[in-house]
C-alpha cells in the first residue's frame, strides 16, 4: 500500500517542485529588475502572453511602436511566462550590446528557429558561429556580390514585364506590389544562393507557401511558452504541420545539394537534371552560387561543414534573403508613393544618371544615385525590415541604474530606436536628409541600425543593398507611383519581419 502511495505521488511531487522552483526563480528575477517598468496587463505565470497572443499582428505592432512614447527611459520588460524578455532601444543601451563579443548568444526566439534552420550562422552561437562566420565571409566578396548583381539584374527585368501584363489586364488599377516584389526576391536569392531557376515570378510553387506558413507557426509558437518544449508542440495540431513542412524545406534542400556535390565529383557541371516535384533548373552557370562559393570553401577548410551544416547554412540565406527584402523594396515604393516631391526629386537624379538609355544598370551607375541611397535608408529607419532581435546574457550587465541580469533574454527593439524622438525629431515624417553628412555627423552610430551592428550584424546586408537598389531603379526608371494608402491608415505588423498586413496598392503611371 505505502508502495502504490508512493508511486501515485511521485508524479505530483515532481511536478509540485518544478512549479516551486520555477516561482522561486520568477521572485528572484523580479527582485533584480524591480526598477525596471513592466509592460502592463500581464496574468500570473503568463506574464503578457497571453495577451500578446490575441492580438492581430498590426494591432501588436500599434501596441508596441506606443511603447517608445510610454517607456522613455529606452527600457521595459515584456514577461512571457516565467521568463522575461528585456527590451532596450536607446543608443547608448545597443553601445553596450551590440560590439560585445560575450554576449553573442540570440536568445529563446531564435531557438524556435533551430529546427528550420538548424545551426546555422543566424542562430548558431561561440566557437561554432566565428568559425562558420570566417569560412562564409569570402563568399560575400565585393567581386562576388557584382556576379550576383548580373541575376538580381535578370530577373527584375521579368519583374518590370510581370508588372506590365497586371496593367494590361486591369488598365487603370491600382496594383498590389507586394507579391510580385516577394516573388522577385525569391527567385534572386533562390539563384544566387542554390543555382536554382525556380521561376516564382512564372508560377506559384510549394516552396514560397511552405516559407511564408513554416514563418507563421514559429511567430505563434513565439507568443506560446507552453508550446516551447518540443516533447509537446509536436503532439499538437501546429507541431504536426510545422514537421511536414520542415520536411518539404529541408528535403528541397537537400536535394540540391546532393545533386551539386554529385556533380563537382563527377565534374559533370555541364549537365542539367530537372527534379520532378520542383519545377527548377539546376546546373552549371557562368557565375557561381552561394553554395558554389561555401563548398569551394568547405574544401579549403581545416573543419568543413557536414551536409547537414551545409542545408543549415542554405536554409538560412533562403529565409533571411528573400523576405526581408522585399519589404525593404515594397516600404520604399509605398512611402515615395505618398511623398511625391521626394520621389520627384529620385526621377530627376535617375535621369540625370542615364538620360536616355534603356540598358540594365551598371553597379558605377547604381554608385551615383546618393538620393535614392538616402530614401533607401530612410525607409529602413521607418520600416526596419527585422523590428527586433534578441541577445542571451551571458552575465551580469549594469547600464545606467539598471541590471540586465546574467542569462535573461534582451530584445534590441530597432522598431523603436529608429522611431526615438530624443534621437529623430519629428520620427513619423519622412525626411531622405537626415542621412546628409553634415545631419548624421553627431548621431550616435546605434540609433539606425537595420541590419544590426558589431560581430553578428547581417553578414548579407550589401547583398541585401544592391537588390533594394536594383529593383527600385529598374522600377522607377519606368513608372511614377502613388500610394493608395498613407502611412497612417495602412496595417503592418511586426511577424518574424515588418510585414504589411494588407495589400500595398499602387498607381503606376507610364514615364514618358
């Protein structure tokens, strides 16, 4: 009898002291950061979960770009249940993050995406991220990045055509641009990064449903924390799903990599073989793909990737390089769609630039547009295509009178230092200058940060610089736009990207 007692009550006995440790822990966390100010509305346990979770995407981002105004001191808590995630968004917080070489680590939303993208260079962490960091460096050479200008070139010339036969079918129409912009930049990053033609802009494939549905899930697991172990998320309904779209992505992959080593060992790169669940060419091409580049690496290096770092490595420029800039390009469309003299002052630089021709832009032609460099930029700082990143402490940090404790999770909020009014005056207007030299020579170099900044910015960024740049020209080079929408009535919202939550309609209008 004291035997079956026993067996009974070990269960509850387990759970009891994992419920009390855990509130022990929750007590000493609060007590460490008492003076920090705590986003209101949270439940016992929950913290702000729950709620957060029944928001709409644009409703959260509403929410929170408020937050800039509520939480002046630049720093708040957000509790998803016992953990808390710190938010921070004043410069001189980021100065102390951001060039630190300790605090390296991304932090739990970032490992949501480890079963995506495996251990990849944006979740991988210490002796295994500088080491993937080095051997991946070379492939974002300046000579590199001027062959994969020559594909983003390609295929914005089928962009300009799509957008053609759209106007001809509904003359007059305003257009959604976001999804032919999404399926640009899927076809350039599905080149440049596999050597892969998957025509997104021809046809819809499985392959840019299954990114867009597998980036849902891991944003509402996110808001979850009963869903974080995976022992019980991949019993429910969401688990099920997100594993057999992982399967499609990572077997995608995989496939491409097989058949691209296959072919270096054979040293036939002449031929071209054709898989029957994708609709893609793979073969040899006259420049060389990202995971060209990687393996030509991966052959020097003393420790190579396995294949499975490889397809870690692949996955990770697919998701980081398709999305994030086609909502940089769709921002900056929309935003000089709704300030007309600005874009004006874009059109007189573009003719100014090529007068007369109609040929592809050069990358010395591109050099020259400073405007529309500076609208670029402006853009980001409005529309910042990643609103938030995450770093894991690794001890104890002291800022100001505040401690950001040893092994909590702090979320850069770049939604929200580029939207400081103590660092931009008037930060909802639209202003291209701010990024004149003589107006950026005394801002802090950590109040605009889009693509992050010290040892773990994004390693793509001048990739992603030359397609934003490449696109807009080529778009604007043949129509004027305006906005259907303003900034101010158009839903967005901050999903793994600063996403708009409806369509981004535009007048193109024929430049004579």
């Amino acid at each position: 009898m004291d035997v079956n007692f026993l067996i009974l009550c070990t269960p509850c006995i387990v759970v009891f002291s994992i419920i009390v440790q855990l509130m022990y822990n929750y007590y000493l966390l609060q007590r460490k950061m008492r003076n920090i100010p705590v986003m209101e509305g949270g439940y016992p346990l929950l913290g702000q979960a729950f709620l957060l979770m029944r928001l709409s995407d644009e409703d959260r981002m509403t929410m929170y770009k408020s937050f800039v105004h509520q939480f002046k001191e630049g720093i708040f808590v957000v509790w998803i249940g016992t953990r808390p995630l710190l938010h921070v968004f004043k410069p001189e917080f980021l100065e102390v993050l951001f060039p630190s070489t300790v605090h390296i680590e991304k932090g739990i939303p970032y490992d949501l995406l480890v079963p995506w993208l495996g251990k990849g260079l944006l979740t991988s962490t210490g002796k295994q991220w500088f080491h993937d960091r080095r051997l991946i460096g070379p492939t974002f050479h300046f000579s590199i990045l001027e062959q994969f200008a020559i594909v983003q070139s390609e295929k914005v010339e089928i962009l300009t055509k799509c957008l053609e036969k759209e106007m001809e079918r509904n003359p007059g129409k305003a257009i959604d641009i976001f999804p032919f912009v999404v399926k640009f930049a899927l076809d350039v990053i599905c080149e440049t990064a596999m050597g892969v033609n998957m025509r997104a802009q021809e046809a819809e494939t499985e392959y840019v449903s299954t990114v867009h549905r597998t980036s849902r899930l891991t944003l509402d697991r996110m808001f979850r924390p009963w869903h974080w172990p995976d022992w019980i998320y991949y019993r429910t309904s969401m688990g099920k799903e997100y594993k057999t779209l992982l399967n499609i992505l990572h077997g995608f992959t995989r496939d491409v990599i097989s058949k691209r080593k296959e072919e270096r060992e054979s040293g036939n790169t002449d031929a071209k073989s054709e898989s029957e669940n994708y609709e893609i060419d793979i073969g040899k091409r006259k420049r060389k793909a990202f995971l060209d580049l990687l393996l030509d690496e991966n052959e020097k290096a003393d420790t190579p990737l396995t294949d499975d770092e490889l397809r870690a490595q692949v996955d990770t420029f697919m998701f980081e390089g398709h999305d994030t800039t086609a909502v940089a390009i769709t921002w900056t469309l929309f935003l000089l769609g709704n300030n007309l003299d600005h874009q004006e002052r874009v059109h007189e630089e573009l003719d100014q630039v090529f007068k007369d021709s109609k040929a592809t832009a050069s990358i010395k032609e591109l050099s020259q547009l400073k405007y529309l460099d500076r609208v670029i930029k402006e853009s980001l700082r409005l529309y910042p295509s990643v609103p938030l990143i995450t770093r894991k402490i690794v001890e104890d940090v002291k800022i100001n009178d505040y401690v950001l404790p040893k092994d909590t999770t702090v979320t850069v909020a770049i939604v929200l230092a580029h939207r400081n009014p103590e660092v931009w005056p008037d930060p909802e207007k639209f202003d291209p200058d701010r990024f004149l030299p003589e107006n950026s020579r005394n801002r802090n170099p950590y109040a605009y940060v889009p693509f992050s900044a010290g040892p773990r910015n994004c390693i793509g960024q001048r990739f992603a610089q030359l397609e934003d740049k490449i696109a807009l020209t080529a778009i604007l080079r043949n129509w004027r736009i305006k906005s259907v929408k303003t900034p101010d009535t158009i839903l967005s919202g901050g999903s793994l990207i600063f996403r708009p939550c409806e369509e981004v309609f535009l007048h193109l209008i024929r430049k004579k």
